[in-house]
C-alpha cells in the first residue's frame, strides 16, 4: 500500500492544518533499511542511556508513515489524529517488547499491537454512549455465547451469560446490562423509517458513500499508483520484472509461489527468493527517489 504524504488529500480523509503539518514532519523521517534497523534495536538493548534514548527515537520516527496507514484504515476525519495517538502507544509498546535476535520484520511484529491499540481506543470511546464494562467483555462475550450456543442449542440469557463470564473467564460484570453491547440484525432486514423498499444493507451502502469518499480523488491515487508501478518496473531486467510480477500478481490472476516461479523460468526455489529479495530492495530506493520527486 503507498501512502502518499505529498497530495493534498486523500480517500476518505479532507486535510485539515493541523494533519498537514503532522504530514510535513514525518515526511522528514525516512523508512529503515533492515540492517539500519536491526543496527538500532541493538543499541536499543546494548547501548548508553544516551544511546537508547536515540534509538528509540528514531526507530518511533521512521515508522510514522505505517501508523498512520493503519490508522487510516480504522479512522473517519473526526478521530485519524486520536488514533495515530493509540497507534503509536502500541508502537512504543511493541518497541520494547520486540526482540531483534529472532529474525522478524519489525512491521510485522509491531502491526498488532498497534491495532490492538487504535480498537481498544475505538471499543471504549468510539461509540456516543459508552457501557462501562464494554472492554472486559468486547473480546469473550461472542465466544461464551457461541459455546453456550453449541451446549444448550438456544441463545443465553444476561444473567447466564453473566455466569458464564464470571466462571469460564474470570471477567466480574457488575451490570448485567453492560453484557450485550451490540444489536445484531440481518442486512435483508427491512428499514422501515424511510423507504419501505429499502433494506438494511441498502442504508449501509447508502451511508458508506458520502462526501468524505471522494470518486475522483481515488481514482486519481489509483493512476498515480499505476503510473509510478509501471515506471518502477521498467527499470528492472526482464527476468527480475518476471518475478516480482509473480510474486505480487501483476498482471496475473493471483500470486505465485517460490517453487511456482523457479519452475516457470529455470531457476531453483533458493536463487528466486533471493532474487525476490534483491529487486524489492532496489524497488525501495527507487521509490524513495521517485516519490521525492513528485
């Protein structure tokens, strides 16, 4: 996914002044390398206090852009700013917690606790009315009712659902009320406020597009993306072109495996995930350059 700092807008987000400037200054932090990574995780555990201190500093820096992609994708106009705040709580958490040693990407490791974050900050203050209890009970309320389900072949009630938390979870509810915090209703379901016609998933598909989805914006992004893909690409060899398109599925109709690949043009599994390896790399440095200059 790029995340294009440099335009004014985006898909679902109109650029207010102060998410502009939050975007200028992040501009200035380039993406890691993994060496430069890996080389400031160790300094994270084996360095001066000085020393640690500017790690992590660099380490929250550099990996601005990722929270704030992913904080796009759960965010409205309204809370984007809250949520790259959460996002980057979870950041700083999975920093001090992610050990270099094993061999990981750090974005991998850190992308869950980030989410973990932003929903957290979503279930207990992204609703007008927020239920006291809400974040003890969001991750094990549709479990215990599913195991209910499969016991007694009937949906619970509070007070046995209450029961069930307090036994099977250790959760303590002190308002039965605060169990059922979600209505649940088919998207067929006739909305008889408006249109008797209309359903349910109509209203959803109605109130989903609005002024902040912007038809001309995305397709705009979308040929700004094609565009400077098909540029990237034709400063590869044909060979490398081959297999970064297999690997991602340009131009196929799904990806392809290693082995796949290796079969197809003669190579073996090893030479082609080095390959693999070797073009995503050059293909950084080209977008670093080319996104620069646009």
């Amino acid at each position: 996914m790029v995340v294009n700092l440099k335009t004014g807008t985006s898909d679902y987000f109109a650029r207010t002044e102060t998410l502009t400037r939050y975007y200028e200054d992040i501009r200035k932090y380039n993406v890691l390398s993994t060496e430069e990574e890996v080389e400031y995780f160790l300094m994270l555990k084996n360095g001066s206090d000085a020393e640690k201190s500017f790690a992590k500093k660099q380490l929250v820096n550099s990996n601005q852009r990722f929270v704030v992609a992913i904080a796009k994708k759960f965010g409205t106009n309204d809370n984007v700013l809250d949520l790259i705040s959460e996002g980057n709580i979870g950041l700083m958490e999975a920093i001090d917690k992610f050990d270099v040693t094993r061999g990981i990407k750090f974005s991998t490791y850190a992308v869950w606790y980030i989410r973990r974050a932003i929903n957290l900050y979503n279930i207990n203050y992204g609703d007008v009315v927020t239920k006291s209890n809400i974040s003890k009970t969001y991750h094990v309320i549709s479990q215990a009712t599913n195991k209910f389900l499969q016991r007694e072949f009937r949906q619970p009630t509070l007070e046995e659902l209450k029961e069930i938390l307090l036994t099977e979870y250790d959760v303590d509810i002190k308002e039965v009320e605060d169990i059922l915090d979600t209505h649940y209703i088919s998207i067929d379901e006739s909305d008889q406020k408006d249109d008797d016609n209309a359903n349910v998933g109509d209203m959803l598909l109605f109130n989903s597009t609005s002024a902040s989805r912007n038809l001309y914006e995305r397709e705009s992004d979308c040929e700004f993306n094609r565009k400077l893909i098909t540029n990237m690409l034709q400063k590869l060899t044909p060979r490398e072109q081959e297999i970064i398109k297999m690997v991602f599925g340009i131009g196929y109709d799904r990806e392809y495996e290693l082995q796949e690949i290796g079969a197809k043009l003669g190579l073996t599994t090893e030479r082609v995930r080095q390959l693999k390896f070797s073009v995503i790399d050059k293909l950084k440095l080209d977008y670093k350059s080319a996104i620069n200059r646009v």
